[in-house]
C-alpha cells in the first residue's frame, strides 16, 4: 500500500469509525461528556492519561464488537464478549 493509499484507507475507513464510536459511546454513556468537560474546565482530580486511555479502550471496544467480521472470543470482559 503506498502512502497515498494509507491516507485514503485512514480518512474513508478508520477515522470515521473512530467518530461514530465515540458519539456512541457519548449517546449510551453520558457521563463520559461530563469526565471529560472536566479536564477542559481545569476541576478534574482524576489523572489525564489514565482517563484518556480508558476512554480509548471504550471507544476501541465498541469499533470492535460492532464491526461486521467480529467473533467473540471470550478475551473481552463484559456482555459483548461472551463464548
């Protein structure tokens, strides 16, 4: 694949998987909005990087369980992933 080609594959398929996940994720868990307003309004005692990691898991795990070639394995704790 060549640069130009990685580009187009990332803006076509990955970032907007990213998008939609995240406003799933905001519509289903609201409270997301809320953490992460925090940060940006400076009264979070939570830790920043260990908030945006887990926030990326969680966006991570719904572009996972929702893609079409999908299987559970057991390896994901939680509904979405039972065997």
């Amino acid at each position: 694949m060549t640069n130009r080609e990685t580009i187009i594959h990332w803006a076509q398929d990955i970032i907007p998987a990213v998008f939609r996940a995240e406003m799933a994720l905001q519509l289903a868990v609201p409270e997301w909005k809320e953490r992460l307003d925090a940060f940006k309004d400076g009264i979070s005692k939570e830790d920043p990087h260990a908030v945006s990691m887990e926030y990326c898991l969680e966006i991570a795990r719904i572009i996972v369980t929702q893609g079409s070639d999908y299987v559970p394995d057991g390896s994901i704790n939680g509904e979405a992933d039972f065997t």
